[in-house]
C-alpha cells in the first residue's frame, strides 16, 4: 500500500498506564495519577451539576460551529468571533496546523525539548524538523531565528514550555515576534496559561493585530479540568483562521464539550482559587528539592521538572508500585529527572513521602 513514506517506523503516542491497571497489576486500593498535568481540583462544580441533570439528544451532531462556545470564548477574550478556531483539544489544533502547511520541502523550528506533537505531525506532513535547543530550560529564541530560512514554514514557542514548565519573558517574544519574516507562522502554545504567576507576563493576545502570522493555542483540559471533553482553542488573525478552518473535521467537539467548556469559563473564581492551589503545592515540591538538593526547573505550570539523581524508570517504577503514577524523565528526553504533575496539599506531602523512601531504596539520601 502507499502509505507515506515518513510514517514508517513512527511510534503512536505511547499513553501511560491507567489508574486501573495500575490497581491491578501491584493490588492496590487507591492509585493517583500525577502524569499528564490534569487539574487534581477537578473542573468547577457548576460543570458536575449540569452533567447530573443534562438532556442531550444524543442522536443529533454536534454545532459543527460550537457557536455558543464561540461567542463566549471570543466575550472572555475580547477578540472576534472568527479569530478562533476549535480543536479536539490543542491536539487537534496542532494536527489542524500542521496538516494546513507543512509538506515536504517545507521546514519547521521548535525547540528541544519541547511537546512532543509538533515534530509528530511535522514528521507525518514530511518536513523537515529542526529542533533547536533549550537554554536553562527556556527557548533560544536568538539561535530558533536562526535557524529560520525561506522554507521555513512554522515556529513553536511552548509557553511555558512542557516539559520543563519554564516561561520564554514575554519581552523576549515580542521581539523575536517584529523580526520573524510574515509569512512563518509562530504558534504559541499556552496550555499552561491559566497557571502564570509572573508578573513580568503580558498576554500575548496583543500581538496578533501587528503580527497576523501569530498563532496562540489555548486548551480546558488543565486549569479547567475538562481533559476528557477535549476542547482545545486556537486565537488567531481572522486571515490565518479562515486558511485553517477548511481543514477542521466538521464536528470536532462534542455536545457536551461544548456545554461544560462555557460552564467552566464561566467559574473564573474557580480557575483563581485552583491557581493559588498549585501555586502552594508547587512551594512543597520546591522546598523538598531544596532540603534534599535535588536540581528542579522554575516552573510556570501545574507541573515540576525535578531532578533524582538516579535511574527516572527505577524511581518512576518505586512511585507506581506505592500508588502515584509520574512521568519518567527518560520518557520526555530528560534522563535522571522525573515531571510531576502539582496534586493537592495531601497527594504531594504523600507524594514526597514515597519519593522519599524510593530514594533511600536507590541510595540517593
Ligand atoms: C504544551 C501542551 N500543548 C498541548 C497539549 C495538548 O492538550 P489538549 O488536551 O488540549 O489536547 C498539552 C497536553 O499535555 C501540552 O502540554
């Protein structure tokens, strides 16, 4: 058959091990997954009440539109309606992105390392990658504009960065921004923006109207708790969103996505209060690192990049046998360091306390 030549050998995205199977396989009772940087605090109640008591004719598709959605995003964010483009979570907007430009002849920047899915997709269209990397955990913005040429087509800038959870200032992106060439997409992936503290951050909203090759991906599947409904969002010029909209499938978000989205932005409070959660949880995790002098990344997520001075798939397997599920740094290219996603005060102080004995156990303490 004529698959495309690109794919072959490709690995599908490996997920890790669920809850359950977890249970199962070390016979436990509680297991908690801190792996994927979803919300431990859950979404807003308000999406749980109308969950309860939801009537969906389940035999009629979707908004292929998402209007109502569409209209509350774009009153959150005082941008048009046809600035925005929605995905089956960011995912499918990268998918979107990827499949609307890059082929082969064409190249993409990114940085290394970085989310996984845009050299994925990048592969799957047949350009070529170029992957430059990080500087202290944030991106080299000086060598990524260098590495732009005239068949360069996008640049990634993950904001803050996964895995490492740093943030790239926001003066740095503006002027990486006036001098990248018009016609390069620059997408900024923002699935952690909720969580940002720094008070030197501006939103970067603000550069589409000078800069309309600028492209920013939003998602609910973290702060609001809704990674399971899959709605990712992207805000862009109305010029790049009607190029990209003809290569959506039609009915990419659910009814119910659709719903529970609006019902979550609704409940700013609860974004706030989830903020200030993990902003203390991130300070258990810090000072753990500091008394135990393990190396960590300043984080601007709900997640920590964290040194163990050992094997991550030993540590990563001592944790899963006493119930938390992590990711092992040798998984996101990071060897000898794990990322954790923030849980509640109890799941992290619990949390520490087995990362504890794992390390005893490895002889790192
Ligand atoms: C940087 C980044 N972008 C995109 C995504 C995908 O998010 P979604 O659930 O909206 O597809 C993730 C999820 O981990 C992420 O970390």
């Amino acid at each position: 058959m004529k698959f495309k030549k690109q794919i072959k050998g490709l690995q599908a995205y490996q997920p890790g091990k669920t809850t359950d199977e977890v249970k199962r396989i070390y016979n436990l009772d509680k297991v908690v997954k801190l792996a994927s940087n979803e919300n431990p605090y859950g979404a807003s109640p308000r999406v749980k009440a109308f969950l309860d008591n939801a009537k969906v004719n389940f035999a009629i598709y979707p908004d292929g539109y998402a209007t109502k959605l569409r209209s509350a995003v774009s009153k959150h964010l005082n941008v048009s309606e046809n600035q925005l483009l929605f995905g089956n979570g960011s995912d499918e907007n990268i998918l979107i992105v990827s499949r609307a430009i890059l082929r082969q002849g064409l190249n993409t920047v990114m940085a290394n390392i970085t989310f996984g899915q845009y050299k994925h997709n990048a592969i799957v269209e047949g350009a070529e990658v170029r992957e430059v990397p990080l500087k202290n955990g944030e991106h080299d913005l000086d060598k990524m504009y260098e590495a732009i040429d005239d068949n360069t087509a996008i640049v990634w800038i993950c904001n803050p960065n996964n895995p490492t959870g740093t943030l790239t200032p926001s003066q740095k992106i503006k002027e990486f921004v006036e001098k990248v060439p018009s016609d390069v997409l620059i997408v900024l992936d923002e699935a952690y923006t909720e969580y940002i503290t720094d008070e030197t951050y501006v939103d970067s909203i603000g550069l589409i109207d000078k800069h309309p090759n600028v492209l920013i991906m939003r998602t609910f599947s973290k702060a609001y708790g809704l990674a399971s409904f899959r709605v990712g969002y992207a805000i862009g010029s109305e010029e790049v969103i009607s190029q990209l909209e003809p290569t959506r499938e039609p009915f990419n978000n659910t009814v119910l996505s659709q719903e529970v989205a609006i019902i979550g932005l609704e409940d700013q409070s609860f974004i706030q209060e989830c903020k200030m959660k993990n902003n203390a949880g991130k300070k258990q995790f810090e000072e753990y690192c500091k008394v135990r002098n393990l190396d960590f990344y300043p984080s601007h997520t709900n997640f920590i990049l964290m040194e163990v001075k050992a094997d991550s798939d030993l540590v990563f397997q001592g944790l899963m046998q006493r119930g938390f599920i992590v990711r092992s740094g040798n998984a996101l290219g990071v060897p000898g360091y794990l990322r954790i996603t923030i849980g509640t005060e109890e799941e992290n102080t619990e949390l520490l306390q087995k990362l504890d004995e794992v390390l005893r156990e490895e002889g790192v303490i």
